[in-house]
C-alpha cells in the first residue's frame, strides 16, 4: 500500500511538472515569444525579435500570394493596404502589456503598378522598439517582395514621399521618420530610401535631433526642420529665459537632399 502511495504521488508530481504543448498558430507562437522579451533590452532582444519576424513575413508571404489585390474592387470595399494592415496586426492579436505592435503599411503607383509596404513596430516598453518593413511590387495580380529594411530602433514610424530629380527618373523615393522618447524632449530621425526596382537603397539619414519636427512645403521637393539645441535649452531654464528655435531646410537633389539653410 505505501509503495502503491508513493508511485502515485510521484506520477501526479511529474504530471504537474508537464510542460504545456507548443503553440502551433501564428498569433500563439508570437504571444509567447513577445513574453520572453519582457525585461529584455534592446540589444540583447535579437533572438527573439527575429524569430518574431520571420513568423511574421512567412505568413504575409504566404497570405499576400493568396490574396493579391482586386483587379476591380467592388465600391465600399475595404482598400487592400488596409487589409493588409489588419491582417499584421492581427498576428499581434495575443500580444499583452508591455509588448504591443503596430502596422506599418502604405501603397503607392511604381512602374505600371503598385508597390505596397507592410512591416510593423514591435514594442515591449516605452524605449525598446524594433522597426521592420518589407517592399511589394504589386502587378498583374501577382505580390513578389522586393526590398526589406530595419528602420532605427526605438522609433516610431511615420512616411513622405518625394518626385525623384531628373537624374533618377524611375525610381521611387520615400522619407521614413519617427521620433523616440528622451529624457525631457524626443528625440526625432529620418532615412531617405530610393528603390529602383531591384534594390532598396538609402541615401540620407539624420539621428536624435532634440525635439525636432518636420514641415513638408505645399511646392514638395523639399522638408523644413525645426528643433532645439539641448545645451541651449539647459542654459536658458537655467537662467529663466526663453530658448530659440532653430530650423533646417533641404531640398531634393540627385545624390538625397541637400541643405539650403540652418539657421
């Protein structure tokens, strides 16, 4: 009898010490690799972000193959840059506090046809953030990715598009910017990218400028940069004044784009 009680409590300890069956959906298998990063810095998150994204683009890939947009959409229909959007973020659906992700998409003519953008902004606190941005070219009913690219980390992601100059007609031209927080004022970046239809390339970038914003003028071709110099405005709360802004404009150029002023 007490060789019969020991055996089962032994069988019921080891049954509670049974680990649970591997997550086999997309969203589960995310949600518990987004659970290891919690307490995970930025530099030591590769492991995991990057087994994150490539559950990710495998299954777009898949999912745009067998979804290319409408030749025709029907009125009222959702435009297909939002379903793609949606369908992202709905790999994110089982993500909890502190890891959150949000879609990144836009869609715009290239070529006689589309190209189409889809990536997202893994987070997992304010300051830990990983960017991610695959390019489609969209074109007779067929998706075929092209280009993919890590913006800055901890950034969040905003975009502008330019007209190329003369000199690269045929290429399509767009800003990626984004700001991260600091320690009194975020801190903003920007990446020129230039996609030739066959590589995506940059060709310009500016990092952590202090509370920096950017204006797009009406005439396009060119972006106005207002921000502050920290030490500047360390000096003026010292001394109870106010503090200047500065502002920076450039214009597009063959090579990027090129300063005309700072002042």
């Amino acid at each position: 009898m007490l060789v019969a009680t020991l055996l089962g409590a032994a069988s019921i300890a080891g049954a509670k010490k049974k680990k649970p069956p591997e997550p086999t959906d997309v969203p589960s298998r995310i949600a518990a690799l987004g659970q290891q990063l919690w307490g995970v810095p930025l530099d030591e998150s590769g492991p995991l972000t990057s087994q994150i994204e490539k559950l990710v683009f495998d299954y777009m890939n898949q999912w745009l193959a067998a979804h290319p947009p409408d030749a025709q959409p029907a009125p009222g229909q959702m435009t297909y840059v939002l379903r793609v959007r949606r369908e992202i973020e709905s790999l994110f659906a089982g993500l909890h506090s502190p890891v959150y992700a949000t879609g990144n998409t836009f869609e715009q003519p290239f070529n006689g046809g589309q190209l189409l953008a889809a990536g997202y902004t893994l987070g997992w606190s304010d300051f830990d953030r990983a960017n991610v941005l695959a390019l489609y070219q969209l074109r007779g009913g067929s998706v075929q990715q092209v280009a993919l690219t890590h913006f800055l980390p901890d950034v969040d992601v905003r975009f502008h598009f330019f007209n190329p100059p003369p000199a690269a007609a045929g290429q399509f031209w767009f800003l990626m910017y984004g700001s991260r927080l600091g320690k009194s004022s975020p801190r903003l970046s920007a990446e020129l990218y230039a996609f030739d239809g066959q590589a995506l390339k940059s060709l310009w970038k500016i990092q952590d400028v202090y509370d920096g914003h950017f204006s797009f003028p009406a005439a396009g071709g060119r972006v106005v940069l207002s921000y502050l110099k920290e030490d500047e405005l360390t000096q003026a709360i010292a001394s109870n004044q106010q503090v200047a802004r500065h502002e920076s404009a450039y214009r597009v150029a063959p090579d990027g784009l090129d300063l005309e002023y700072d002042r």
